[in-house]
C-alpha cells in the first residue's frame, strides 16, 4: 500500500530522487522537499464544508 503524498508549495504529486542530496525525495515541478500526505477521509475535505454551509443556508430559506 502506497501513500499518497503532495508537494505542499504547488499541491504536485509528482517527485523525484534527487542524487546531489543523497537521494531525498524532492518535487519534480518546484523542487521542494516539503510534502504532506494526501487526504482520503471525506469529513476532511472542503466537498463536506460546502456541503454542510449549502443544507444550512437552504434551511434558513425555508
């Protein structure tokens, strides 16, 4: 099982080995060394925020 990770500058998920820094893993697209994993839980993810803000804006209309 694989983690699924991104670059925390540009959101990539896409990195490389880099060999002149003895091998730590860096973004292929912006060459940083910061990344975070990759969120999977649906309580988690702005889906559920906008989801939660539209039911209660649709009872306060009613």
């Amino acid at each position: 099982m694989s983690v699924k990770r991104v670059c925390f500058n540009c959101g990539s998920s896409s990195f490389v080995s880099d060999r002149s820094l003895g091998g730590k893993i860096v973004c292929s697209k912006c060459g940083s060394s910061s990344f975070k994993n990759k969120s999977s839980s649906f309580l988690k993810s702005k889906k559920f925020v906008f989801l939660v803000i539209a039911i209660a804006i649709f009872i306060i209309v009613i």
